[in-house]
C-alpha cells in the first residue's frame, strides 16, 4: 500500500497532543475532518492506532509503533525534498539545532561573517528527542545540553549550566535568595517521572497552576521569566554540560567549520569547571 503522508503527519499531531481539538488547531483544520482522515488512515492500515474515550485519546500498540516510526518517514521525505531544491537552485545550507533557553546567535552570526554563501536555518527541539534531528538528517549541528543518547555523534563540550528551581511566587521557599537539593525534600518536582510535559510553557504553567516545582537549567529559568513564577539557584545541583553536537559521519567542510566558530564563540568568556573544562557565561545558559 502507498502511505498517505498527510494522512501521517495529521497523525503525528494527534499523537503529540493526545487531543484532537488541539492537534486541529495546530493543523489548522477542523476538527471533524481530522477526525475523518484518522479513522481513513487506521482503514488503509488495518488497526486501530487509538483508544478514544470521552476524556482522553491514547496509542494503541500499533499507534505507538507508528508514532515512533512517523518523525523519522516524514523528516526523510522532507529532507529529500530540500536537498532536492537546494541542488536545483544551488543553494549550500547548514541547519542548526538547539534545544530550549540556548542561545547560538553568536556562533551563527560569527559563521554567517566568513561563509556569506551559506544559507542558515535554525531549528529549535524537543527536550526528550534532541538528538533525533541529527540523525534523521533534519539538522546538521546541535547545541544541547545533556542528557542525550550519544551513540553515533560527536559531542564537544563548551561548558556547563546551573540549575534553578521555578516554583510560584506564592511559595513558602520563593522568599529565599538560594536554595539546596535538602530543601525540596518532599515537594512534587515535575520531571519526566512525575508528569512529562510538551514544553516549557506548560510546565511552568503547570508550576504556576500550583501542580508542584520545577527544576530546570537557570537560562530556561531566564528566558521564560513571568511574574507569577520565581526562580531561585540551587547551590548544589548537578550542573549539567551543554556542547555542541553533529553525527559522526558528518565530514563537510562547513559542518566543521561551524563546529570550530560554536567552539570558540559559545565558550568565550567562561569561567572553569570543576574538572577544568570552560563553563560558559551568560549567552550558553539553558
């Protein structure tokens, strides 16, 4: 059978949001006719890829598969299709990714000054799946910040990040300049674990709605300030390494050259780690 890729991207939203109303209107469709072409898709395919009740929307067995299997089908056809006007125009492009609070203006702006044919996109990603556009060919170069599954890449350090906790202004502990790991003993820290959330902005909705605190890299802290929310450091949290990543096979000149400008730009102006490496300042929070 030939799989309808609108039909696979409409089913990617679904399996993001868990609700069709707002996968909809990510889509912008309506609705029904979202509706219409799921259950079309589940026909074509033979099985049933979700649970509908009237409160919630889960993944088969099957579903899940296919959620799995969806991101890296459609990054392919799309990356064909690019690489495929890019040649046709003779255009030469470098995809950047970078992960939440990161900010990698410098290092592109420093790239941009010595490589003026290259054409820069950037791409910003998921927490859970960082590394997924790299090896799906979305992306050729990340800034993330561990933890990532590092198994075919090459990560190069160029510092590491304090952790603040965000917990509403209300707080007992939001009065205090600084906390330590002993003083949330017995708050609910929303993680993974506890509840796995789409994004920051619902996270920290969620830590502002009073559904438990949040412990998150002191840029993410910085970037997404609001009044109703504050963040405090957390003295001695594990800080955690943020570097600069491409796959392992990735050998084009640009690629490199990138790599060497984020090197140098994101880890300037950067006081020592613990185990001597830079850790960098203000513009590598996050």
């Amino acid at each position: 059978m030939d799989l309808d890729l609108r039909k696979l991207r409409y089913f990617a939203a679904v399996a993001e949001h868990r609700h069709f109303g707002r996968a909809a209107e990510e889509l912008y469709i309506a609705q029904p006719v979202l509706s219409r072409q799921i259950r079309a898709l589940e026909q074509e395919l033979g099985c049933a890829l979700f649970v509908r009740t009237t409160r919630s929307v889960q993944l088969t067995p099957a579903g899940e598969q296919l959620r799995q299997e969806a991101p890296g089908l459609l990054a392919g056809v799309d990356l064909a299709v690019r690489r495929v006007h890019e040649i046709g125009r003779g255009v030469e492009r470098l995809v950047v990714a970078f992960t939440a609070g990161l900010h990698v203006s410098e290092a592109v702006r420093a790239f941009s000054a010595g490589h003026p044919d290259v054409e820069i996109e950037l791409l910003q990603v998921k927490w859970w799946e960082q590394t997924a556009p790299l090896r799906d060919g979305r992306a050729d170069v990340g800034y993330l910040r561990r933890p990532f599954d590092d198994r075919g890449l090459h990560a190069v350090p160029v510092g590491t990040e304090r952790k603040d906790v965000c917990l509403p202004v209300t707080h007992p502990l939001a009065r205090r300049s600084s906390l330590l790991m002993a003083d949330l003993e017995g708050e609910s820290i929303l993680d993974a674990r506890e509840r796995r959330t789409s994004s920051v902005e619902e996270k920290f909705e969620l830590v502002a709605a009073g559904h438990g605190i949040a412990l998150v890299p002191r840029s993410v802290a910085r970037s997404y300030s609001r009044p109703d929310l504050a963040h405090l450091p957390v003295t001695d949290a594990e800080p955690v390494d943020v570097c600069v990543v491409v796959a392992k096979d990735r050998r084009e000149r640009h690629v490199r050259e990138f790599v060497a400008i984020a090197r140098r730009t994101l880890g300037e102006g950067a006081s020592p780690r613990a185990d001597g490496a830079p850790a960098p300042v203000g513009r590598a929070e996050g």
